[in-house]
C-alpha cells in the first residue's frame, strides 16, 4: 500500500535541525497540509501558495524523490 507524502515526511520529524527535519516539523503543525495526497502538483502548488515554513521549495524536490524510491 502507498502511503501519502506526508505520511512519509512525518517519518522524518526530529529535534536536530536539518532542513529535511525542519520541513517535517513544521509540516506537522500546518493543518491545512494535504495529508492524503500523492500527487507532485498538488503538493507542491500548496506549498508554493500557502506554506511560508518552507523557503526553498529544492528540500520540497529533494525529498520528493526520496519518497518517490521509499514508496517502490
């Protein structure tokens, strides 16, 4: 069974400070995250319009494709 992307990310929350930890950490307190989604577009539209935490949408790329060969 897939698993959404945010599922995945919520695999990486951590204290330590690393951009891929920070993304999760804040991802987990936005409530308006589209938790069920598997879609690149969706996502990614969302995070450019409405996610201030995330400024650099390359960690958004990155750990895209980390979830993309997680969920083979």
């Amino acid at each position: 069974m897939r698993r959404s992307f945010y599922h995945y990310l919520m695999t990486l929350r951590a204290p330590k400070k690393t951009a891929e930890s920070q993304f999760a950490n804040d991802a987990s307190r936005d409530i308006q995250f589209p938790k069920q989604s598997e879609d690149y577009h969706e996502i990614s539209t969302y995070l450019e319009m409405n996610a201030d935490y995330l400024t650099n949408m390359h960690v958004f790329d990155e750990m895209w494709e980390k979830y993309l060969e997680n969920n083979k």
